[in-house]
C-alpha cells in the first residue's frame, strides 16, 4: 500500500494533471481533495486533449476509482456538463465516486462573487468569478448546502429557501439586483439528481478501505502553495488549502496514511491574477516562456504572468507541505534560451531575504537575487532517458537538487504521456 499526495509547489498551473495521470498507471484510486471548477487540469493523451475540472485526472485510465472528496466545492451543473463530455468522448465514468458530504456552488454564491469582484473595483481579487470563495464562506458559517441535502428534495428546497431569504435582502439592499427565484433553482438543481445519484456516497470509507486493503492511492491537489488561505499570498489566494495539509481534512483520512509527497515544480514560474511576483519578466523572454509555453489558464483563458524559476517559493513548499520529492515540468519550454536564470534570494532594503515573507508589501519591494547559468539550444521533447538530456539541461536541474536539498522523481518534457523521464517509480 501507498498513498501519494500530489501538491502545487508555485502559484498553481504546475502541471500537476500531467503528474497525476503519469501516476495513476499504477494508483487504485486518485482523490481530489480541495477546491472547485476554478481549477483546471489539462492532460494529453495521444492526439486528444482533455480538460478537468473537478473529476480527478485519473478518469482517463481505466478501472481506476476516482474520487471527488468532501473538502471539494461542487458545481452539480457543472459536474454534469462534466461527466457527459466525458461520456461523449468515450471515457468511462461510472467510478467516479461523489462524497456526499461536500458542499455544493449555489447560484447566489456565482453572482456575488461576480458582483463583489466588480465592487471591489481595480482592487478586486482577480477571482474566476465562479462561487468558490462564497460557497467557501458560507460553509464556514454553517449555512451551507451539501450533496447529501440535495439528495432529498424537501431538506434542499428547505435550505435554499432560508438562504435566499438572506441573499436576496443582500443582493436587493446592498447591490440593488433583483433576488433569486427559488423555482428556478429548484428546477435547474434537482435536475441533476438523476445523473448523480449513483455516484454518491461516503467518500471517506471508500478511501479508507482502499488504504487497509493495501491499495495505492494517489491525493490530487488543486491550485498551489501560494494560493493557500493561510500560506498563500493573502488575500490574492483561493478559499482551500492546497498544501498537503489539506488532504486529511478533504479526503476524510489521518496523517498516518501518508506515505509521499510530491511537489510539482515548474521549471519557470508563472501566476495568474495580482499580487506581487518577484521574478516576473516584462520582456521578450517573459512572452518566449509564455508562447512557448502556451500560458494561458484552462479554466479561464487568461494569460498567465512568466518569470524565472524562484526557489525561495520551491523551498517554502517543501517545508509547508513536507515534500519527499519534486516532478519537474515543461523544462522543453526554456529550449532555446541563451541563458537561464535561478532566484536563490531576495534582497530587502539591503539585505537578503531567504525565506517568503508574508507581507505582500515586502514581498512587492524584494529584488530577486539571480544565479545565471547556460541555457541549451537542443530540441528535449524527444528525450527519454535523463542521461541524454543535453549537458546544459542537466546541469540547471543538478542546480535546482543542489539549491532545494531535495530529490527529483519526474521530468516532464512535452504534454503528452510518453513525453517524461521517471527517476523514481513512486509507486
């Protein structure tokens, strides 16, 4: 038995589907443990492309169990949208396993999120306007609403009906819209019944009986450390914990179960959204690794920010999470660049800041410190085995090891699943 956690070590859009299908070969079952359909995970197979957005990446494999934990924020009309392109596409999903506890994306909670972002002006978030953090929010105030309410009509109309009570009055008196019809919902929701009800249950002991019969289960993160409630660049951040922490809580399972970490690094570093981004690059090599890259969010579309790889941020990861290895992805991206670039640091007023800060306004005045190595000009997307990576490339990636104190497991080379080299089985 092994229970793997797979986390985002940057700002998210690491690649962690590309890791998660890698590793399902040989997982039982894959989890998702946090967040909602703000997050995105996309994953080539062949010449297909497919787009996840809260059904685990381990739908692709067949036989595999794929769970949507309790932790999960879930948009049931999304989740259905979901499921039958899924089936139209000719994947099996009659695995997929709903907890029945997760809490559900109401209507109100998509328009407030829509219309605090625009009150909020040019000092809105940047959020993708799809309810997380107020279905996150009333979750926390114990208002909330979740799978196994839905599950029977008159416990769901009678909850619905108390919070449009209050949403309304907040959606008349404070932003001047027009409430909710309860009608409409109600029809549009329990809609879904029918094509979820089979895949709900109690996630937990699903889990938890993989685990004691001696399966391998593979824990798949959402978003990345730095978009963390509590860790995260505050408040430019997401409603869960995507740090492996959040795991145990989401899924329904004790620390004890867990055997890895793996923490998905980048081999440059991207955002999407404000907040400060030290090694952010405004120039011609900023829009190479964008373009080359092709950094542009699954969700959302939008252009992600690019700048050099930051250790300072791979390091904060490996000690909030307890990070037993690192996957490198899209090293293929920086192919062609005269020079790469490290930051081993941060200079502060004068002095150096090794750790991440957590005031933004700091973390806004910090300079990068760079280490400046050769880059390599061969094409690597064809590459299999790590000894045949140009000298170059090896030498950046000794670096990383060298500067994290910590082992590398995968490199990722290209989008699709041939395209990796595995330097530890993991599973």
């Amino acid at each position: 038995m092994s229970a793997i956690v797979i986390v985002g070590t940057q700002w998210g859009d690491e690649g962690k589907g590309r890791i998660t299908d890698y590793l399902a070969q040989k997982a039982h079952m894959v989890v998702r443990y946090q967040g909602g359909n703000n997050a995105g995970h996309t994953v080539k197979v062949d010449d297909q492309e497919y787009r996840l957005h809260l059904i685990p990446s381990g739908i692709l494999h067949q036989n595999k169990i794929c769970v949507i934990g309790n932790g999960v924020v879930i948009d049931p009309i999304s989740l259905v949208e979901e499921i039958n392109d899924l089936k139209n596409r000719g994947i099996n999903v009659d695995n997929l396993k709903i907890s029945d506890r997760a809490h559900l994306i109401m209507p109100y909670h998509k328009l407030l999120d829509s219309l605090s972002e625009d009150r909020r002006g040019e000092d809105d978030i940047g959020t993708t306007r799809r309810g997380i953090g107020p279905a996150y929010m009333d979750k926390a105030e114990r208002t909330g609403i979740r799978v196994i309410d839905l599950m029977d009509r008159d416990i769901f109309e009678a909850k619905l009906e108390a919070n449009l009570k209050a949403k309304n009055y907040l959606l008349e008196r404070v932003y001047g819209r027009d409430g909710l019809n309860k009608e409409e919902i109600l029809d549009k929701y329990l809609s879904s019944i029918e094509a979820l009800k089979d895949y709900v249950t109690d996630t937990s002991v699903v889990i938890y009986n993989a685990l004691k019969e001696g399966k391998n289960v593979l824990f798949e993160g959402a978003q990345g450390t730095l978009l963390d409630i509590d860790h995260g660049t505050y408040p430019y951040v997401t409603s869960s914990h995507p740090i492996s922490g959040g795991v145990c809580i989401g899924a329904g399972i004790g620390p004890t179960f867990i055997d890895k970490v793996i923490g998905v690094v980048k081999a440059y570093t991207t955002r999407v959204g404000k907040g400060p981004f030290p090694t952010e690059l405004h120039d011609d090599t900023g829009n190479y690794i964008r373009e080359r890259g092709y950094e542009y969010g699954t969700t959302t579309g939008r252009p992600r920010r690019c700048g050099w790889l930051d250790v300072v941020i791979i390091r904060y990861a490996i000690r909030l999470s307890g990070l037993t290895s690192i996957a490198i992805t899209k090293l293929d991206t920086l192919s062609g660049l005269d020079v790469v670039k490290i930051c081993t640091g941060y200079k502060y007023k004068g002095r150096i800041i090794n750790d991440f800060p957590a005031s933004l306004k700091v973390l806004g005045e910090c300079e990068p410190v760079y280490e400046e190595m050769e880059g390599w000009k061969e094409d690597i997307t064809g590459i299999r085995c790590y000894d045949d990576l140009p000298p170059n490339a090896k030498n950046y990636l000794n670096r990383i090891t060298e500067l994290c104190d910590i082992d590398i497991s995968f490199i990722s080379i290209g989008p699709k699943r041939s395209q990796g080299i595995a330097l530890d089985p993991l599973f």
